[in-house]
C-alpha cells in the first residue's frame, strides 16, 4: 500500500488507497460506505504504462448526487474547527492538507 488518506466526494466521506502490484502494476482505489452500500471505484495502470493523473481522473470521477451525507453536522463542523484558516473542506481528521490534525475520537 503507497497511501491509506481520507477522501470526501462532497459531504459523503470515505477512503482512497494506493496499491502497487508485484508486477508493477499501480491501482487508487475509493471507497465509500453510503446509505447502507459499499461504493468502490478503481483505477489500474498496468505495469507497461499508464500515468498517474490518468488513474486519479477516473478513479475521483464517482459523485454522489443526492446531496446526503454519511456525517452528522456536528462531525462536519469538527472537521473544519480541526483545519482552521484552511480555505477546504476536509475530509477528516487524518487529511494530510490539515496543519494541525487530530486524532479522530
């Protein structure tokens, strides 16, 4: 595993993971627990080719269109008080862009 980071597709929270294959094969994955289903997307570039923005495009192409969320407002709101003056929205506690992360409760 090259990562293990937060992602977020507008309010609805997940993770993306890196995998390198014993082949040289590279796959981003996201993963997604919404409304009691399992999302997953994935993205492989086979170890002859393939570049990295390519298999980030497609692999953040899902949406969630619904405008739900699988957080509560008040775990939104922790996430924002965690990253203060950071003009995002994070993801989470652990999203490395955060300055001063804290360990989620």
């Amino acid at each position: 595993m090259t990562f293990n980071i937060p992602q977020r597709i507008y309010n609805v929270y997940g993770r993306s993971l890196g995998i390198e294959g014993g082949d040289g094969s590279r796959s981003t994955v996201g993963v997604f627990d919404y409304k009691n289903r399992l999302y997953q997307i994935e993205a492989k570039a086979l170890p002859s080719g393939g570049s990295p923005a390519d298999i980030l495009r497609f692999q953040q192409s899902l949406v969630f269109t619904d405008g739900g969320s699988n957080r509560s407002a008040e775990q939104i709101r922790a996430f924002h008080e965690a990253c203060p003056g950071v003009a995002f929205n994070p993801a989470g506690f652990d999203d490395p862009r955060c300055p001063n992360p804290r360990p989620e409760r």
